[in-house]
C-alpha cells in the first residue's frame, strides 16, 4: 500500500473516532413554534430523533443531564421548537446528548462555563446493617418500573435494576427533586427492588426515604451538597436558518 493510501485511511480512522468522541447530528430542522404549546414529546428511532414542543431549556436539561441545573436567561423556558435531527453514520441515540450540545452551539452560538455550588438536598449514608443487606447485582446497571393510582391519586411505585451507590444516589434525585451525594463509602453493583408511595416520598410510612432504611440501611442525610451548575455566557435567540 503506498503511502498516500497509508495517509488516506488513517485521516479516515482518525476522523471516525474524533467523530464518536465528539458527534453531531448530520442534520437538523429547527422550526419555532408560534401557537401555543400545550404538550411535549420526544421520540428515536434508529435514524433520528424527534423533538415537538421543546424549550430550549427542555434541550438544555438533555444535553447536560449530570449537572444539576442551568443557569440561563429566563426566555429559555418560553420558546418552543419542533426539531427533527438525524444521526450521523455510525452514530446512536445513547450519543445524543453530546449531539445536542453541538447543537445549541452551531445553530444557537451557545457558550457556556461549568460551576460548582453549593444546594440543599441529602447524602446517602449507610449503617452498620447496609452491607449485609445489598445483594449483587447483575454487571448492567439501569433501572425500570411502574407506576399506578389505584387509591385515588395516590400513585404506588414500583422500580428495580441494579446500580451503584452514586449511582442509587443519581437516581434518587430524580425522585426526590433534590441532589443527593453518594457518601456510603460501598463499591461495587447491587440489585434493588424498591417500592412507595410517591406522595409519601418526602414523609410519611411507606415512603422512598423508608423503604431505603428499612429494607438496606441507607438513610438521607439533610445537608447543603456540592452540585454542578452550567451557567449560560452566551445564546440566541433564534436559531440559524435551516
């Protein structure tokens, strides 16, 4: 093989991996809704990703799913747009929070820095009974379940996976609306199987906060913890043309 040949497929190789590093969608519509914008989707399938009624903090609050909040002009929340984009070759849904990232930045101009702050919410803090009660759990981790109201409005939860313990602690948060910090000290991936009441989950028997001391001996320690915040330097207003 010569070596303009030799060049050729390492520049190609080269480009692919930069490429999953730091994807971008191929393409996207961007279309700014005028009526009123009463519902939100979001749907994948192997090809693209949709979009319909989304803010801009909605897109935010996507692409930058670990930190804990944004902070931005208040219009975001108030501009909807319906956005079609397609993955590149190669490229995939799980990728595409990194894709809109570069999204907001080629066709809104964002520029952004990160902040740690401080914020009130919980760290998860085991007992002496914790370890003897978590069972292994299968190498995957991920979460899945149910919810119901079958007492008139009282929606019964119903989750179980396998996780880590920062990674119990991500998923809490989304529960409780709050940050929670992982401060166990446990490593490793454990099976839960977790079952409450979702108006019981700040207070009150069987809430979430229960059920994690009772059946593991993890409990949520109220305190300020340090959180990750994207702090919006720059943004449009209106999108690039299509």
């Amino acid at each position: 093989m010569s070596k303009s040949m030799l060049l050729a497929v390492f520049l190609a190789t080269a480009g692919a991996a930069y490429a999953q590093m730091d994807p971008s969608f191929e393409v996207a519509s961007i279309h700014l809704r005028t009526d009123t914008v009463s519902s939100y989707q979001m749907k994948h399938d192997p090809a693209q990703v949709t979009w319909t009624g989304a803010s801009l903090r909605m897109l935010f609050n996507f692409a930058f799913r670990d930190a804990w909040d944004v902070d931005g002009p208040s219009w975001m929340g108030l501009q909807y747009y319906d956005i079609v984009a397609k993955f590149p070759p190669g490229g995939a849904f799980d990728q595409s929070d990194r894709m809109v990232r570069n999204l907001l930045a080629s066709r809104w101009g964002l520029k952004y820095r990160t902040e740690q702050r401080s914020a009130p919410g919980f760290a998860l803090v085991a007992d002496e009974k914790t370890a003897a009660s978590l069972r292994p759990g299968d190498q995957r981790e991920g979460m899945s379940g149910t919810g119901s109201a079958p007492r008139g409005g009282r929606v019964e939860m119903a989750v179980k996976g396998n996780l880590t313990l920062p990674g119990l602690a991500k998923y809490l948060a989304g529960e409780l609306h709050r940050p929670v910090v992982d401060q166990t000290g446990i490593e490793g991936i454990y099976a839960f199987d977790l079952k409450w009441s979702q108006d019981d989950t700040l207070g009150g028997d069987p809430g979430l906060p229960n059920v994690l001391r009772d059946r593991f001996g993890l409990r949520l320690k109220s305190q300020n913890v340090p959180v990750e915040v994207i702090v919006v330097e720059h943004i449009e207003k209106t999108p690039t043309a299509n």
